[in-house]
C-alpha cells in the first residue's frame, strides 16, 4: 500500500517540524513528516538551547527575532509548555576593536527595529553579579535574548503541526527515492511506500545521504561540540532571578544559567570531525546519543570562562554533552530549492538550528506555497553553493571557522582555507602583479592591488582599511589612462532553441534585442515585482543569445531561469567555465584596443557588440561599462585569456594601463547610481524603487509587470538614494541608521569613496516620503551621528558625455 502527501518532510528536528508546523498554518493539508526515529533524534534533543538575534545578516537577525517571539508565545497557542526563558544577554568585550564592532552593531539592529545598548562593565556586574569585569572595555545588551528547552518547544511545534492538519509518522527511516514519470517522488522505508509531489529535506546529519538519494549532494561537515551543565551553585541560588545570557565574544563561548547551576558552552579550538572513521557520516542507527567527553579540548575555554566567573571554580559538573552539529563551509543556513532537482527543497547545515529553527520554517513554508520568501535570503540559498564545494572543501572551511565562532565580523573578511579552487589562466600573472585576491563563488579573482613595499594582505576595519587609498589610487589611475579588470567569474548563459526570444521576453523586464549584435539590460522580477537579478543580453545573431549575470547569482539565475522555462522550447547552458572576460575602460580604452585590433573600435556604438581580432585572440567585445567610463568587456573562450591578457599589459604601456581590482568596481558603479546585485537588487525591492523602471519594457508581457506598472503611477513607500556624506565620517559598509530630523527612516545597503567626484557617498534604503535631492538627513556610524545629503543620480557623468563618447 502507498501513502500519499503533496509534501513530504524528512526530519523530524526543530526545523523540519517547524517546517510542517508553518505549512499546516498556511492552510496546506496535505503535508507529511517522516522522522527516522524519535522527534528531535539527532542534534535537536542535545542543543543547548541558546535563542538569539544577534547575526551579521540583517534577514537572518529578523529571521530568529521571529523565532524568539514564536517560542515564547507557543505555550499559549498549543496548551503545553516549551521551557521559553526570556532573559536578556550580554556580549562582552575585552578590545576596543570588539567594543567597534558592537558599535557597528548597534546601528544595524537599530535599523532593523530591534533593540541592542552598549553598555559599560559596571552595568553588566549590576545585572550578573558573579561576572568579574575588571578586565572588560564594555559590552552590549539585547533584551530578547533568552533560551528554550529544545525538546519541549520541538513537541510544541509538533502539537501545532497537528492542530493545523499537519501529520507526523516516527520510526520510518526511508531507503531510497526514485523520480516517477510524473515528476513526483516515490519514497521506500522498508516494507512501506511513499509518494508526493514536493519533498523538503530537513535530514540534519544525514541531509547529504538523502540528497545522494536524488543525485545530487550538499556541502555539510557534521562537526563534535560539547558544553558541561554545573551543579546547583549557591552564588546563583540565592540571587532571587534568572541570570541573563552571557556571550564572550573574544573568549569565544556562551554562558546561561541552567536551573540554579550554569551551562558552560566553549568554541573548541581543537575542532573534530564528527563519526571520523566514517569519513564525517552519520550513521544510520545513530539516535538520541553522545560521544564520551572529551575535557582536554575545553581546558583552554574553561580557563576562560572561570576567570570571568570566579565562582566556578568551586562548582561541581553535573552533565557533559558531546553531541555533533551539522555546519556548512560559511557557517550558515542552507536552505532552498535544490538547483537541477525540481520539486526537492533542503533546509540543512544549522550552526544555530534552535534560534533559527522558528524563522526557516516559516520561510521554508512561504517558499514551497508561494515560490519565494518574504525576505531576500539569497545569502543562505543552497544556490550559492556549487560543484566547487567538495567535501574537503567543506571541511576545510568548517575548520576555519568552527574556532572562531564569535570573530569580528569585520567588512569584506575573506576566508582562508580552501583556497585557490577555481583560477583562470592569469591567476598567477596577477599574483606576481601583486593581486590581493578575494574568493567568490569559488573564483579567486583580485580585489586590490599592492604597491611596490606593501605588503599583500588585507587588514580589515570598521574605518578606512590599509587598502582604502590603493584602490583609490587605481580607480584614479583608470580615469586618467585606462584600467583592466577581470571579470571572468561573471555568470554567462547560452540560450537557445525556437522559443528562446520568446522565453527571454517572458523572464525579462527589458524587450529583447531583435538586430544581430545589439545588447539589453533586463531585470528578472517575481510575481512582486521583486528583482530576482539582473542579466546582459546580447542578441548572437544566430538564433542564440549570450547572456552575463553576478558572479554570486550564477546558480540562482540558472535555477529561476529553468523553473520558468515551462512550455518553452528552450536550452539554458551556463557556460561560465568555457569563456574568461576582461573589462577595459578610461578615456585612453578605445586608443589602446583600436591599435590591437586594427581600428575596429572607432565605429562601435555604446550597447552594442561585435567579434574582434586583439593580437592572437578572437575575442567578442561588448560595449559596456559597470564603472561608468569609456569603456569594453572582453569575452573569449578561457583558454585564449593568457594571450590576450598579455597583449593588453605589452600595449597598454603606451597608453596607461592600470589594473584595478573589484573594491574599486564597487565604488566607481556607486558615483555612477548603478545598483549591485544582492544589495540594492533584491527581491523585496522593485524596479521603481530601485530606480530601474527605465529598464522595464511598456510594450510586452512580462513576468511582474502588473506590479511594474501599478507603481509608475503610484511610486513606492520606500525607494533607494544616494546620499553624499560627511567626509569625515567613517565608510558606510551596510545597514547604518538613516535619519531625517532625528527619525529613523532606512538604513545604508551600500557605501564608498566617490574617487572621482571627492565625496563620500552611500546608497541608502529610506522612506521616500517628503525626501528629494537637496534633503538634508543624518547617517549614524559607529554610534556617531553625521550629516548627509540626499543628492540626484548619477553624482558622476550625469549626462553620460563620457559613458557615450
């Protein structure tokens, strides 16, 4: 006999039950969870519970806000308890670096709307009198930190689940899944069978077994974490109160009282793998246990630890746990819709499963009902993630980052391990130029340059960073002569087939172009009119069409691009891999390709692109420029890019060849009022507030053009402006407080030195009531508050004179 779901769940954690209890909310009736054992079997049961908002991702912070509020207010809703402590948390600091960074902080959850106060050491011993503080710069305090019982708020959710329609069967561990004709899913569990349309993974430790089920696999490392429980302590059994969360930031462990004892959680710096003689997999007949303790690897951390609680040192240990946590190589979230698998969702690689667990299943709901989040969550898509990302890989990385749980999070921090991985034939050309290089989507491809006597590496700060005037300097350079940058790790897809002018009409917001070599930027919107990217198309004159994305969109392009191809008769190849790219722009650009290539430069109109001979290369050129100069892309199948890299760097001499790295991209497309993919084009911002309906065609039917056309009459609550900003002031990185009259009224997305035009600017995120160019408003950084001005896009070349020439 077969039983039927339209949805079937494996897991049954916190976030796969989270996961049913959402969709049974939403209305959805005919979702099924199968749990392999017992709910919370696995990691969910041995968590130690810990619930916090504090992220460096602003979706991820509302996200486990969500959570917070959820648990707490759960006991209500389903008529059980679920061990919800609300009790505040402190995070310490013992540098003023760290003191910095709460700093940063605190402007980002203000702009969020949650609550986060630096506070002073004499504060924080008010509150924990147990805490020794003499050795502390300060602090910060969130009052909606707190703590749960794992198990108890898992059955919570599950009670809801059932309250709503949702069905839960334990003890079935599935065998195999096969693919039906039909496109669903048929699923075994010894003599029982299954059968759905949609399947969501919510596996934990055995997330990439099941994902190997359906022929594909995920990047997770299952990871041994302990944390000990005291005994009953005096000290905290008199205090009359529940002790606040404690979160040490540069120590790097958590600390929550725990009946009258406390719960000691320190981030091992000699990390293990978990289950190593099975190379890190779980198995299958592992249920609700623990690996035998293991104090040797706590002993620096518990020195830690006891030195900021000298009452420790008398307290007994009650319970040690050593249970394994699943990680994913960035330590977030993996979740989404598995790109080349339709109608299989995963939700896996939980660093923090329980602070998380509430806010993933209400996403993980909206997704699989709707087709998309409410929030833009592409930094935790499962599509920012490719085949580059091999096990080592993963492990590597999880190495790196395990230790140091709570690092600052400094702006552009570049990882180490795992690295090189994907490099193009001049990597080590630029490395001998003196490449400081960055790693996106598994490129390594260079953000700065040193000079002659710097030394190679970034150190990072929340002010102006030692790279800060190199990269001016080369911005300045390409605005004087000409500048080369790589690009070669841009998405790049072939479309083909009879349908495919139709289908890219039918995706896109702009009309594709109909003559042979002619170019068009489109945004790729949702049934919001949120922007889910933006691509370059060039018409190929043989039926195919090229087109050029973000580097870090690449595998979410493709995956929405196919999930839309429907009846279309239609081929979408992402040929990323096959052609390397490199940009040369700056007034002296088209004298210096022009003596390469023989005058083929001169009559070559802007949005256009034609096939040329440079040196020894055939190379496709498209006239285009992300920095807002003069300027050419130069595309040619990778194995051409030595030759042709060298060609340029020879002639280029003559006509001031400087090579710029992406840190200067970034922040000459700010002057020019170019929005960047994932900070200004997301899918909670149309095209009208990005200032990008110039882009949207009056004249086709596309997808979100009913929402397109319903704002250029209606213009939208907030919008995006470029605010030009105290000079004196720090750089805006991201999510700093905008204020008009003392009132908050957005947050910056994106921020820079216009090199060009001497300002300092920000891209900002603001209510657009009453704000025009001319405004005068506030930006907060670092907790400190200076002036701005909302100033009309473009600040440089508004006239495009140069752009053009």
């Amino acid at each position: 006999m077969t039983t039927h779901a339209r949805i079937i769940i494996i897991g049954g954690g916190i976030v796969g039950v989270s996961t049913l209890y959402h969709l049974a909310k939403a209305g959805e009736k005919n979702a099924l969870l199968l749990e392999r054992r017992e709910l919370t079997a696995g990691a969910t049961w041995h968590a130690a519970g810990n619930v916090h908002t504090q992220s460096a991702y602003a979706n991820l912070s509302a996200l486990q806000a969500y959570s917070l509020r959820l648990y707490d207010g759960l006991a209500d809703e389903v008529g059980q308890e679920v061990g919800s402590h609300v009790v505040g948390g402190f995070f310490l600091a013992q540098t003023k670096e760290r003191m910095e960074e709460f700093k940063h902080l605190a402007g980002k959850f203000r702009a969020l709307g949650l609550e986060y106060e630096l506070v002073s050491p004499s504060e924080m011993k008010d509150k924990y009198p147990l805490l020794n503080v003499s050795d502390l710069e300060g602090g910060a305090w969130d009052p909606e930190e707190g703590y749960v019982d794992p198990y108890s708020v898992t059955m919570g959710l599950a009670a809801g689940a059932r309250k709503y329609g949702g069905k839960i069967r334990r003890n079935t561990q599935i065998d195999s899944i096969t693919r039906l004709p039909s496109g669903h899913w048929r699923l075994t569990a010894g003599e029982e069978v299954f059968e759905c349309e949609i399947l969501v993974n919510c596996a934990g430790f055995w997330a990439n077994e099941v994902a190997e089920m359906v022929g594909t696999r995920l990047p997770i490392t299952n990871m041994e974490h302990q944390y000990l429980v005291t005994e009953t302590m005096p000290q905290v059994e008199t205090l009359g109160y529940e002790l606040p969360m404690i979160r040490d930031c540069d120590s790097q462990y958590y600390l929550r009282q725990e009946g009258q004892g406390l719960l000691l959680g320190p981030w091992e710096q000699d990390c293990r793998l978990a289950w190593q003689r099975g190379n890190g997999r779980a198995p299958w007949s592992f249920g609700q246990e623990l690996f035998e303790d293991d104090w040797a690897r706590l002993e620096d951390g518990l020195g830690a630890i006891f030195h900021r609680i000298p009452a420790l040192e008398t307290a007994g240990i009650k319970l040690g746990v050593n249970g394994a946590i699943s990680f994913a190589p960035d330590g977030r979230p993996i979740i989404g819709p598995m790109p080349g698998v339709p109608n299989f969702f995963v939700a896996c690689g939980f660093l923090g499963g329980i602070a998380q667990g509430g806010g993933i299943g209400l996403a993980m709901s909206q997704w699989i009902l709707e087709g998309e989040s409410e929030l833009d969550l592409h930094f935790i898509d499962v599509a920012r993630f490719g085949d580059w990302t091999t096990r080592e890989f993963a492990r590597e990385r999880t190495h790196e980052i395990l230790p140091i749980r709570y690092e600052l999070i400094y702006p552009g921090i570049e990882r180490k391990t795992g690295r090189p991985l994907k490099t193009t034939p001049i990597y080590n050309d630029l490395l001998d130029l003196n490449a400081v290089m960055g790693q996106a989507y598994g490129w390594e491809r260079p953000l700065w340059y040193a000079p002659e006597g710097v030394e190679l590496k970034d150190e990072p700060s929340f002010e102006r960073p030692n790279w800060w005037e190199h990269v001016g300097n080369e911005a300045k350079a390409m605005v004087a002569g000409c500048g080369l940058s790589e690009m070669s790790s841009y998405g790049k897809f072939k479309i083909s087939g009879p349908d495919a002018e139709a289908f890219l009409n039918h995706i896109g917001s702009a009309k594709v172009p109909t003559k042979p070599n002619r170019l068009a930027l489109s945004l790729m919107l949702n049934d919001r009119g949120g922007i889910v990217g933006d691509i370059t198309i060039e018409n190929s004159g043989d039926g195919t069409y090229y087109c050029v994305g973000a580097t870090l969109g690449v595998a979410l392009y493709q995956r929405w691009m196919e999930d839309q191809a429907g009846d279309f008769e239609v081929r979408i190849e992402n040929i990323t891999d096959q052609l390397s790219a490199l940009g040369i722009a700056g007034p002296k650009s088209r004298d210096l390709l022009n003596a390469l290539s023989g005058g083929a430069f001169d009559d070559f109109p802007f949005m256009s692109s034609k096939t040329v001979e440079i040196g020894r290369v055939r190379c496709q050129a498209i006239r285009i420029s992300f920095s807002g100069e003069l300027g050419w892309e130069l595309h040619c199948p990778m194995l051409n890019q030595k030759a042709l890299f060298d060609a340029l760097m020879e002639e280029g001499k003559k006509y001031d060849l400087n090579l710029m790295g992406g840190r200067a991209m970034g922040m000459l497309r700010i002057e020019k009022g170019y929005r960047s993919w994932g900070a200004e084009m997301t899918t909670e911002v149309t095209p009208r507030a990005a200032g990008l309906e110039r882009f949207c065609s009056t004249k086709k039917v596309y997808i979100g053009r009913a929402v397109v056309d319903a704002q250029r009459s209606k213009p939208p609550q907030k919008r995006f402006f470029t605010l030009e900003v105290d000079p004196a002031a720090p750089p805006c990185w991201g999510t700093e407080p905008v204020l008009k009259d003392g009132a908050l009224i957005g947050f910056v997305t994106s921020g820079g030195m216009g090199w060009r035009s001497g300002k300092m600017l920000a891209v900002a995120w603001i209510d657009g009531t009453g704000v025009e160019a001319g405004c005068l408003l506030e930006v907060q950084v670092l907790k400190k508050t200076y002036a701005a001005t909302a100033v009309s896009d473009p600040v440089y070349d508004p006239n495009n004179k140069i752009l053009l020439g």
